[in-house]
C-alpha cells in the first residue's frame, strides 16, 4: 500500500503496502461513479455488449465531434471495469479529439482518469509522458488546479518506472500546482516522493516526505491514509537491508493499527514481516507470519481485506508448502486461490503471482511440463511489470523446473541469468546500505564539503573502474571509522550527561537531607524549647485548654521534626527506626500493616543509612496516599552480599511506565535516585486493581 502507480517497482520481495494503496486510492477516486454505473447496469436490462457497439457506430458514422464525445465518453465508461483494451483505445481517441476541439480541460481529465490503467495495467509509461507533456504545453488553458497538480502527479508516477529523480520533480510540481483544497492530493504526492527518495537511498528527504504526508492526513483526520505513511517509513527500511529497524516499526504500526481499529491492515503487516524474515532464510518465522497473516484475513469482516492481499499470502503459503512436499496442504490454499482470482484479469501482478502458485504445485507433483508453462507465464508477467525481484524469482523456479526436466543448457542459462540478477540487487541494496550510513555521517558535515567530496568521486570513477572500486571501498572504511567515532563520542556524551545528572541528583538528595537535618534541628531546639517554655507557664497559670493546645502543637512539631530528619537513625539504629516506622503507620492509620525485618545495623554507612530510611518511608507514604490499600507488608532479609527490601500492599495498583512519565509523578523518580545513591536495583510489579511489589536490592559495602 505505498503509493499508487508510482510504486510498482518491484512487488515480488517488495512490501505488499505498495501494491493495495494503488489499487485502494484508484478505486477510492471512483467508487461513487462505479457505484452508480453499477445500479445503473443491474436495473436497466437494454445496457448491453450490442448497446456499446451501438456508441461504437455513432462514433464511426457521426460527423459531429460533439456528438461524438459524448458517444466515446459513454464507452469508456460501461468498458473501464470490463475491457482495459477498449477503455484505453477509447479513451486515447478522446483525449486527442478533445485537444483537436481545443477542450483542454476534457481532454486532460480523460488522461489523468487513463493515466493508471496505461501505467500499471499495459505497462506503456513512455506513451503517458508524452500525452501528459502535450497537454502541458498547453496548460495556459487549464485554469482547475486539480488538473495541473494531477496531471505532474500522474507524470511522476510513469517516471516512478523509468527515472526516480524526474518522478520527484515531478512531484514536487503537483505539490507546487494544487490548491490548498486539493490537500489530500498534496499529501499523496508527498507520500509518493518519500518512496522514491527511499529507492533512491536518500533516506532524510525521503523521511521529511513521509512526515509531511502523516502531518497532511492527520490534518485531515484520515487516520487510513496516516498509517500509509507510517508503513512507508517502514518499507524505506525494509527495501533496504535493515530489517531489525523494520520490525521494531511495524511493532508500533501493530499498536496504531489496533488502536484506530484498522485491523484489515494486520494482514499486510504480517506479509510483509514475513518477507524479511525470508529473506534473512529463517523460515520458521516466515510461515508463522504467513500464518499470522492469514488469521488477520478471517478476523475481518469479508470485504475488508483486498482480493490481491490474499492472493500474495495464498501463493506463498502454496509455494512453502509444495517446497516441503506436503501436496495436500498445498492443494488446499490453491483451491482458495482459484475461487478468488479472476481468470480474465488485466493485473499483471495477479496474474505473476497466481501462475507462480501453480508452477510450483505441479512442480511438487512431478508435472515438469505444467510446472514450466506456468513458469514461463509467470515471467512474462514480470518481464512486462519490469519487476526486477520477481523475474529473480521467475528464472530461480525456472531453473529448478529445467533441472528436473533435464533439460540442464536451459536450467544453466535460467541460473546464471538469476545470478546475475541477484548480483544486480546485492549490488544497489548495498549502495543504499552505504548511503544510508554517509547520511549519518552528513549530519555532522557542511553540506558544500560533501557536494565537493561527491563530485570528486564521481570524476574518479568516469576516469578509472579499478580506482571507482578502491575509492568506494575506501568511502565505506572511512565512513564507517566516522560512523563508529560519532556513535562513540555520543555514547560518551550520554554516559557523560547520565553521570552528571547521577552526581547532581545524589548531592541534592544529601543537601535535601542536611537542610532537612538542620530545619528539624532548629524546630526542635528552637521553636520546640520556646513551646515547652509557654506550657511551664500555662501550668502556672492553670489554663487546662491553653495547656491542651500548647501539648498538640508540641507534638506537631515533633512530628514534623522527626518526618524532616529521622534522629532516631542515631538512637535507635536503622533497624529499629524502620519497625518503629511501621509501628506508628500502623497504630496511628486503617492500614493494616505487617513486618518481617532482619537486623542491618551497621552495615551501611550514615548518609545510605538515611537514604535507606526514606525509601522505606517514602514507599509507605505512597500506599497510604494512593494505593486505597487495606493491609501491607514490609520484608527485609539480608544475605551474604546484599540487603533484599520488598514492599507490598493490596491496593489499586498502578501502570509504572505511565507514572514514570507523568512529570507530576515525583515519588517513583525520587525512589529511583536514592536508589541509585545506594548503587543498588528497583523492580516494581504492579497491575491495576491487583496491588504493588517495590523490590530493592542493595550492595552491602
């Protein structure tokens, strides 16, 4: 799905997105017409084969050219869907009769609507250039920005065949030509140039269009057309070699799948996923996608999934299982392929991928001379869609076939064609490999620098093939060095940012708790001796509620004293400040709360000792702020190396990764730094409505 005409380059190993956008944008274009053409043919019982041959004789016979479009027009409709080969004649004897008539605008709405069916269907881009390029020069007569913008658009999508740097130009022309209310064709052109920026192996551009486009279609709310625009960030890297980035982004594509209830899109995902996974020969995971894709077909309400999808995954689940012999299974997705391709389409992708399927069923069988026809039809298909993967494939069966027929001059030519084929796509996927890397690399150099170094090497390379080869060589060596130093200078710029931001926040931690130490210091000496002073004199004064009011606010202050900084670390030890912790939240609260705590005295020194206080206080905090918990339980067992603290309580529970976010949420941060400050481990397993575990494990010095 990425991309109408213009993406056909190679659908055999190429991303299945590709192909399905083209078919859905072209028919999303015309659904209302064929809609209403097609109540118009199921009610009117006169609408048949000897009507269109009565237009077909007005046209002949009639002098008027008026009167003769109209005839032309309505042939080309009742045949668009029914006769590629008359739809195009026709449409191409009005669009020149049109130009004749000086009708401009009618002719040129003629080609964009012909413009699909020349490219993609008869495989004759050349002929759209030409017609497009005729009614460009005259295009001072064309007023609708639609027409012109579609007209480069459907210009760049022939080039997408024959030169990818003019079909971006091109592009970029429909881009400058439509209106703002042509918005949704502006985001398809940017979609388009992304792919072509992709093939081409300029993945910065080609990531800036793909981004342009999501922003147009989410503009837009066309959530669809938006996850066509995520998917061909994902094929740019899939196309080119790096399938671990591929499968980490279709992972999110899964997520933003599920979540817009695009479920009919899983089917492609999987596809594709499997591909790669072929390609890199681990086919178990290329069947258990297969599968997977599979399964998405049926999940769907029928309709949903696009015939050609299920025809991509069909033949393959055919080929793996004829490959291995098991004729019965293949015979089965066979028959399901049957029912659902048409016979007498015009696809020549269809028609590839179905012959392929049979090719390789007869192959399992034994039938070498209706395995090889199949075969043969197969090429042929490709040969015309110029699919360099898919011939690949083509002459690889081929091979296969002639071998076992003997026939071993022809399995020899079939498989050092395929060699060199292979050699031709080993060759540019490693050509984009390179670019891919020198893209990082001009990140960090001026763009002049790069311009001088680029052209250099190509006057090198005109001059001498032994030294282009050296010289490309030695690029990819420096370019790695480069590579490999940047990559290390960041990761020593993010060790070095994450230690200083490590250091600043122990030491705020320890200033937190110096000034905490001091403010409780002088709550207690200060405020605290002056309260005790008035209740002395209160009792003399025998005011029994004074005296009650003075006695709470001593104890408030004590309360606060002792939460500011725990004094009784130094009286009581940290073991015996932690029970006596427990003790208190658990006499003074509805929570019930229970202990298991062996004795770490003295095993960590007094700033750790806090540090340790707090985590132990700050987690009961939390449960009795927001867990809604009815009991709790405080274990702490020390082993040989370590001390294991685990907190647990039976409350609401919480998403840890949404919390860690939230920038309110600053109790889980603090409690990762002090942890952090005692070099130690945090886990936290917690579900909603299924309570907390805070595990830590410290190092005993």
């Amino acid at each position: 799905m990425e991309g109408i005409a213009c993406t056909l380059n190679n659908l055999w190993h190429k991303p299945l997105f590709f192909y399905i956008y083209i078919v859905r944008k072209f028919f999303v274009l015309t659904r209302l017409k064929i809609l209403i053409l097609t109540a118009l043919f199921v009610s009117s019982p006169f609408i048949q084969a000897q009507d269109i041959e009565a237009y077909k004789q007005r046209i002949a016979n009639s002098s008027d050219p008026q009167e003769k479009l109209i005839a032309m027009d309505s042939v080309i409709k009742w045949t668009r869907r029914t006769d590629v080969d008359t739809f195009a004649q026709y449409s191409l004897a009005y669009i020149e009769l049109a130009k004749e008539m000086d009708s401009i605008e009618a002719a040129a709405r003629k080609l964009i609507n012909v413009s699909y069916t020349l490219t993609n269907i008869k495989n004759e881009p050349h002929k759209i250039l030409t017609l497009i390029d005729g009614i460009l020069a005259r295009k001072y007569k064309i007023k609708d920005s639609y027409i012109l913008g579609s007209l480069h658009l459907k210009r760049g999508a022939a080039n997408y065949r024959l030169d990818l740097e003019q079909s971006i130009v091109d592009y970029q022309n429909a881009i400058e030509n439509y209106s703002e209310k042509d918005s949704i064709y502006i985001a398809d052109a940017h979609l388009f140039s992304g792919q072509a920026y992709s093939n081409l192996g300029k993945f910065v551009p080609a990531g800036e269009s793909y981004k342009k486009a999501y922003e147009y279609f989410e503009s837009l709310k066309d959530y669809e057309y938006m996850y066509y625009a995520r998917q061909g960030v994902t094929a740019m890297f899939s196309m080119n070699g790096f399938y671990q980035k591929a499968k980490e982004e279709r992972e999110k594509n899964i997520e933003k799948i599920v979540e817009l209830n695009l479920e009919h899109h899983l089917v492609t995902t999987y596809y594709n996923q499997a591909l790669d996974y072929e390609k890199q020969g681990n086919q178990k995971l290329y069947l258990e996608n297969l599968l997977k894709a599979e399964e998405a077909i049926y999940a769907v309400p029928e309709g949903k999934v696009n015939n050609t999808n299920k025809i991509y995954v069909y033949s393959n689940l055919v080929e793996y299982y004829a490959d291995r012999g098991a004729t019965e299974k293949a015979k089965e997705y066979l028959d399901i392929l049957e029912k659902i391709t048409d016979p007498e389409t015009g696809d020549l992708v269809n028609i590839s991928m179905h012959n392929f399927a049979k090719a390789n069923y007869h192959y399992a069988l034994g039938d070498y001379d209706v395995a090889l026809n199949f075969a043969k039809k197969k090429l042929e298909a490709a040969e015309k869609l110029k699919f360099e993967e898919d011939i690949l494939s083509s002459h690889k069966l081929l091979a296969k076939i002639y071998a076992a027929k003997n026939d071993y001059k022809n399995a020899f030519n079939s498989k050092k064609t395929y060699n060199n084929i292979k050699d031709s796509i080993f060759n540019k996927t490693t050509s984009n490999t390179l670019a891919y890397y020198q893209t990082l690399y001009e990140t960090e150099k001026k763009e002049n620098e790069l311009i001088e170094k680029n052209t250099s090497i190509q006057l090198l390379e005109r001059d001498n093939q032994s030294a282009k080869r050296r010289l490309l060589y030695i690029s990819i060596l420096l370019v790695s060095i480069f590579g490999m130093i940047i990559l290390y200078r960041n990761r020593m710029r993010i060790n070095n940012k994450k230690l200083l931001q490590e250091k600043f926040s122990q030491e705020l931690l320890v200033s937190q708790e110096e000034e905490r130490k001091r403010i409780s210091k002088d709550l207690h000496d200060g405020l605290g001796q002056r309260l005790l002073l008035i209740k002395n004199n209160v009792i003399k004064n025998e005011d029994p509620d004074t005296k009650a009011l003075v006695e709470t606010a001593i104890e408030e202050v004590r309360a606060i004293s002792r939460n500011l900084h725990p004094f009784q670390l130094q009286e009581l030890g940290i073991t015996k400040a932690i029970e006596t912790t427990i003790d208190q939240i658990d006499e003074n609260t509805t929570l019930f709360i229970s202990s298991e705590i062996d004795n770490i005295d003295n095993l960590f020194n007094k700033k750790q000792e806090v540090n340790l206080y707090r985590i132990v206080q700050e987690s009961l905090s939390n449960i009795l702020k927001h867990a809604k918990a009815e009991a709790g339980k405080v274990v702490i067992t020390r082993e040989s190396q370590v001390v294991k603290l685990v907190i647990r309580d039976n409350g609401i529970g919480f998403d840890f990764s949404e919390k860690l976010q939230n920038r309110r949420s600053l109790g889980l941060k603090t409690l990762l730094e002090r942890t952090k400050f005692l070099k130690g481990n945090m886990r936290i397993n917690s579900k909603k409505n299924h309570g907390t575990i805070l595990e830590f494990q410290f190092p005993i010095a």
